[in-house]
C-alpha cells in the first residue's frame, strides 16, 4: 500500500485549549476525531470559507513545506499570513519517507515562479534548478502551461503532493490533462491531498472525498457533492437554471 500520511487530527494536548480562529470554523474542530487520509488521494470539498485552504496549509507546514508552496527546500517569504493550526496538528505517519514531495497554492505560485528566478541568478555550482520545471521560465508561460509543467516535470514517484486548488489556472481540457498526470504519479507509488471544486479532479477514481461544512468534516460520495451535482443539473438543463438565476428573458429582437 502507498502513501506516507495516513491520518491527520489535532494533537491530544491542543485540542481543548484551541479557540478562535481558524479552530472556531466547524470542519476544523471536528479534527478533534482521527481523520483518515486515503494511501493514493483524498480530495476535500466545501463552499468558500469552510476551511479547505486553512487545512491544506497546516497539513503541508507539518509535512516540513514552506507555507507559501513549493518543496521542503523553498523558504521564502512574501507575507507571514499562515495561521498557527499547523503546530496543534498531529500527522499519523505510514513509516517512510516520500522521496519527493510540493506544496501547490494557487494563491502564491506566482511569488513561487519568481523565487526560481531569483536563486537562479545566485551562483551555483548545480544546474538551474528552473530544469527541474522544464527548463523554461514559469512567467514565460501561461498559469495554466506553468502548473502543467509542475506536474510534467517536477512531479516524480514516491512523492508527497498537497494541492491547494490547482485547478485554478486549469481551463477543463487542462484539468483532464492533470487529472490523467496525477493518476499517472499516483500508480508511480505518489500520495496526493487535494482541496478542489473540481468535479473532474474529484472524478480520480477510488479517491477518498471529505465535504468541510458547519456540521464538521463528513465523507461524501463523488455524485452527492455539490462539485458534481451542480454542475450535472445545470448541463442537463441550462435554460432552467438561467432563468432561476437571472429571471424571465425575452427572445431577441430581430435586427431591422
């Protein structure tokens, strides 16, 4: 079996002493309980403001990442803006190490980008280490050729991978592109933790899904998410969900 995190909860010690912010939102309080983490990917769902972001960083801090992205050898800095959830957050271990691992945000990737030009114009005795992304500046490409060029070139087997909503820069035909790309590292022995609202990311087959809402943090199948209900009512009936949203329309007027 794969992966390297195999649950996350807040420490036994922390857990009653914690108020405020961010262990008042609902969904992180629940992790009071274990909350296990599937060995190949688990995705977590939930409207703006449920925690998905805030749960995605402490889980990357602890794992040793910096808290702006990027490997557990970045450490820069633009803004200290982390919350403090990270040193009350117990990870339950599998036993080995990921021998390679990232931390995505959509957020910061930008200020990530152009961290790898700034080291690269240090001297070094190594190659660039833009190689190890293509080869080719990630502000000389598009967000979305960028992040793809993440998980093309610097992604790898038996890595740790948490991504903070990376479908972001994502265009649809790109995040099928991703999702075939993390199937691909994930057969490679590659362990992902995802915050989504995706429904094609959260299609990875066999993945477990958690919602974060005000009831705590609940499993939820692929077809009761929102993510993919919503999206599937709307495709199956557009015009409905126009005029619920927008009112009655009249039909356009001819052009005279």
């Amino acid at each position: 079996m794969t992966g390297f995190i195999s649950s996350v909860r807040l420490r036994a010690d922390q857990a009653a002493s914690k108020t405020g912010y961010p262990f008042s939102i609902p969904a992180l309080a629940a992790l009071g309980k274990e909350l296990p983490l599937h060995p190949k990917a688990t995705f977590f769902v939930g409207e703006n403001g449920s925690g998905k972001s805030t749960l995605m960083e402490a889980i990357a801090v602890a794992s040793g990442f910096n808290p702006e992205g990027g490997t557990v050898n970045f450490n820069f800095a633009t803004r200290a803006s982390h919350s403090p959830m990270h040193g009350a957050l117990r990870l339950v271990r599998r036993g080995k190490r990921p021998r390679t691992g990232f931390f995505l945000r959509a957020e910061s990737f930008f200020n990530l980008a152009t961290n790898i030009e700034e080291l690269d114009r240090e001297p070094g005795l190594g190659p660039p280490i833009i190689d190890s992304y293509g080869g080719r500046s990630l502000h000389e490409q598009s967000h979305g050729e960028s992040f793809l060029a993440l998980l093309q070139h610097r992604f790898g087997s038996n890595g740790l991978y948490i991504l903070d909503e990376p479908e972001a820069a994502l265009s649809p035909r790109r995040q099928l592109a991703a999702l075939a790309l993390i199937h691909r590292l994930i057969e490679r022995e590659s362990q992902f933790i995802i915050a989504t609202h995706s429904p094609i990311l959260l299609s990875l087959p066999g993945a477990s899904i958690y919602e974060l809402s005000e009831q705590g943090i609940q499993s939820i199948a692929y077809e009761d998410t929102d993510q993919f209900q919503l999206t599937k009512r709307f495709l199956n009936d557009p015009a409905t969900f126009l005029e619920m949203l927008l009112g009655p329309t009249s039909a356009p007027t001819p052009n005279t």
